[in-house]
C-alpha cells in the first residue's frame, strides 16, 4: 500500500472515529440524564422487584428440569418466566398486583411511555459541557478498557461525570478532560499498523455506542419505562406498586421454592 493510500484511509478513517466518539458522547450523555431522572424509581425497583424477578424465574426453570425428570413430556418444551413482573409488563393496562388476581384486566386507558420522566427538571447542556462530555466519554468509557482493573476504575470515574453532566458541571467536566487530554505534540505516524489500530477502534466504538442506546430505547420505551410510567400512576392513586409486586414475587418464590423441594425429593 502506497503512503497515499495510507494517508487517505487514515483521513477516512479518522474522520469516522471522530464521528463515532461524538456519537457515543451524545448517547451516553442521553443514558446519563435519563438515568438521574429516573434514579429514585429505579434504585427501588432494582432493589425491590428485579431480584426476586430474578430468583423466582430461576426457580422456575428448576421445577421445569425436575418436572421433565419425572417425566412430564410438557416441562421440556422451552417457556417464558411467569412471575407478577412479566404477567404486568405484558399487559396493555395496568391495575394494582392483588386486583390481578381478583379481576379481569378492564378499562383504564393504555398510557404509552414517553420522555415525561419525572419531577426533576435538567435545564439544556450547553455546547461546553457537551462537547466536553463527549470528549471525556471517547477517552474514559469502562467499555472501551481493555483490563478488568481498568474497566472497575473507569467505571468509577464515569459515575461522578455522569453526576457532573447531569448537574451540568462545567468545572468538574473540564478538569476530568483535562487529566485527560493527550498532550503530546507528536504527529501520529501513519503505517499500516495504526491503520489496523484505527479500525479496531472504530469497530469497538461502534459496539459501545449500540449497546448504550439499547440501554437508552429501554429506559425510555421498554419494559422498564412501562413500569416507571405505571409506577407514577400508582403513586397518584395512593398505590405502592413496587411495594405490592415486590410482596407477590416473595410469595410466589416461596411457594415455586417448595414445589421445588417436593419435586426434587421424588427424584
């Protein structure tokens, strides 16, 4: 390959490395922001719901194991988790988790989530704090570490810009891109080698961004959101929704763990 060539991959390439950084900025500053509004909902539902969610799905899959050992054809065909999480997200509507059990689903209007997320209110990001956002995110996202020790410290470290960006803290943003900003002054040598090396980090930024805007696409349409917009609708009508489910998911846990004791001792 000729040095012009080279050169012009490496403008290519460059160009669309820059493009891709400033589109993981500006989906990781989206994350950022729906994640603090969303934080007092989502510290109790991961709290209080998704671990029992979790354990009773488990248990579930057991029972089908135990149940097909016992020889019971049905309990190897492949199911989804049946728990008082997935039988509510599933649904068009929503009442409270004991009326589920009580009555058939009627009525209320379907409430599609959306971008009204919660009471707390984030004035715009300025171009600044953006850019330097992005900037700080090209460099420093756990994703992009390629040790576990230095993914745990850039997670770190990404929380409290994250905080920064959704307080929108100029100060705090541009003394993080300043401890890490490249400050040499060195031209990059262009060889095949960096060429190869500009395209792998091309292709992990791509990944990165993809997975954080399936984060982003749950937080604001997915199961999640559902549940962030029917909990607010609990919360107006004097409903501790996550309360309730989290009560029903321990009750049926207990109940699939001794079904589960009494198949295993037929085995």
């Amino acid at each position: 390959m000729t040095s012009e060539d080279l050169q012009r991959q490496m403008a290519s390439l460059s160009k669309y490395v820059g493009e891709l950084e400033q589109r993981l900025g500006d989906t990781a500053g989206e994350l950022a922001e729906l994640t603090y509004l969303m934080e007092p909902f989502l510290v109790l539902y991961q709290q209080q719901v998704l671990p029992y969610h979790e354990q009773l799905a488990a248990v579930q899959r057991d029972i089908a194991d135990a149940r097909a050992l016992l020889g019971d054809e049905k309990a190897r065909s492949g199911g989804q988790a049946d728990t008082p999480l997935s039988r509510l997200v599933a649904t068009e509507d929503w009442v409270s988790v004991q009326e589920q059990y009580e009555r058939v689903w009627m009525g209320k209007k379907h409430v599609r989530p959306d971008s009204k997320l919660a009471e707390k209110n984030l004035e715009p990001a300025s171009p600044e704090v953006k850019n330097l956002f992005r900037e700080i995110v090209a460099k420093i996202h756990p994703e992009l570490a390629t040790k576990p020790s230095e993914r745990i410290r850039r997670n770190q470290i990404l929380e409290k810009v994250n905080e920064a960006y959704a307080r929108r803290d100029i100060k705090t943003l541009q003394a993080v891109a300043d401890a890490f900003r490249d400050r040499s002054n060195l031209p990059a040598v262009i060889s095949e080698q960096t060429l190869k090396h500009l395209h792998n980090q091309a292709l992990l930024l791509e990944w990165v961004t993809v997975q954080l805007e399936g984060q982003v696409f749950e937080l604001r349409h997915g199961e999640i959101a559902k549940m962030h917009v029917y909990t607010r609708q609990a919360d107006e009508e004097g409903y501790d929704l996550l309360g309730e489910l989290s009560q029903q998911l321990k009750q049926e846990l207990r109940e699939a763990q001794r079904t589960l004791s009494s198949l295993q001792a037929q085995l």
